[in-house]
C-alpha cells in the first residue's frame, strides 16, 4: 500500500492514535503549515540548511526529553546522549528551529470535552491551553499554562492566527473532532507556506 493511500486513510478515519501516524500526514503538508523538516542528518546536509533544528521521534518522546537548538556539529553528540538516557532514536524527525522570539501564543487546541453548556461563555465549544511565554513549547507551557473556552478561546485564536491558519484550524477540528491539535502561532511569517501559524501534531494518544 503506498504512502498516500494509507494518508486518505487516516484522514478519513478522523483519529490518529499513533505518534508514526502523525508523522506521515505531518511530513505529507496534511495539516496545514510546518517548519522545513528532514528524516535524517544526511538530508539536512544534502539540503544546504546551516541553522539550528529540533530533533524529534516518531515513536513518541517527553516534551522535556526533545532537544531544541541543535547544530549538525553537536547532532550525533545529542543523538548519543538520547540513547544513554534511554530516549528511542530509531525513525527520528528533525525540523528547523522557529524563531521564539517572534513567539505569540504556542499550545493546544480542542473541541471542549465538556461541551459549549459547560459555561456561558462557550458557545463555539473550544478549549485552548497555551502559554505566552517566548521558549519551546515544553518549556513555555511548563512556567505558564493558561486556559481558555468557547468565545474567549475563540477570540484568542483569531487575534493571534491569521486567516489562512485559522481556516487551517478550523478544518482539522473538522476532520478529527475528537483530537488536539497542537500548534504555535508568530508575530511574522514562518515555515514552508509564509503563514504565522504552523501545526505539529494532531493527536489522539
């Protein structure tokens, strides 16, 4: 079964409930915008990028666990020190490094478990938890974890993402009902498609 034919497939499923799912609609563009990402470091070099990168595995990893900031010098040094912690690093993904000082608001979105009669002020049904803070996702939402629903949240997200992401939101919140969405939106435009949102997982797991 070739690649894009298991891709039709797990979009129509609505859920994805593995990390390697993930990945394959994430590398595919599926979800929208995403920073430029390579599955090893030979296509980093082979692709003349010099800047900082993430390393990331698709088998899942703590967000405390992910390196961020990482240099084709000190990359086979980290890989190293993943594996003596125990970290899985077969199948590992690499994205650029965003630029977190252009950071606006960075976390997670879903359709409000509780559903929108939970407050009155969620009528539209979503709940975000994000954070302000200008570091890597794990590390900003670990100083500060704010949440939001309904039409706060709703106001929150449209303040923050452009037209383009927000319809990109809208469309994943369609599509899997029952995910997160995890996302991080800037103050310029980012990643493959010079949007200010890009969108790293949809997840069920």
């Amino acid at each position: 079964m070739d690649d894009w034919r298991v891709i039709k497939e797990l979009w129509e499923a609505r859920r994805l409930e593995r990390k390697p799912h993930n990945y394959m609609l994430y590398h595919a563009g599926v979800f929208g915008n995403k920073p430029k990402t390579w599955d090893s470091l030979q296509e980093i070099r082979e692709s003349g990028y010099e800047g900082k990168f993430t390393i990331r595995s698709k088998k899942g990893i703590r967000r405390l666990d992910t390196p961020y900031g990482i240099s084709l010098e000190n990359a086979e040094e980290v890989i190293q020190e993943m594996r003596a912690k125990g970290i899985p690093t077969e199948g590992l993904a690499f994205n650029e490094s965003m630029p977190d000082e252009n950071l606006t608001i960075q976390g997670e979105v879903c359709d409000n478990p509780w559903g929108p009669a939970s407050s009155p002020w969620a009528p539209t049904g979503y709940l975000v938890v994000y954070s302000t803070i200008k570091k890597p996702m794990n590390i900003a939402l670990a100083e500060e974890r704010l949440v939001l629903e309904g039409l706060a949240a709703d106001h929150l997200l449209k303040r923050n993402l452009d037209t383009q992401s927000m319809i990109d939101l809208e469309r994943l919140l369609t599509q899997f009902p029952s995910s997160v969405i995890e996302f991080a939106s800037y103050s310029c435009a980012v990643g493959q498609l010079d949007r200010n949102t890009v969108f790293f997982e949809v997840r069920n797991y």
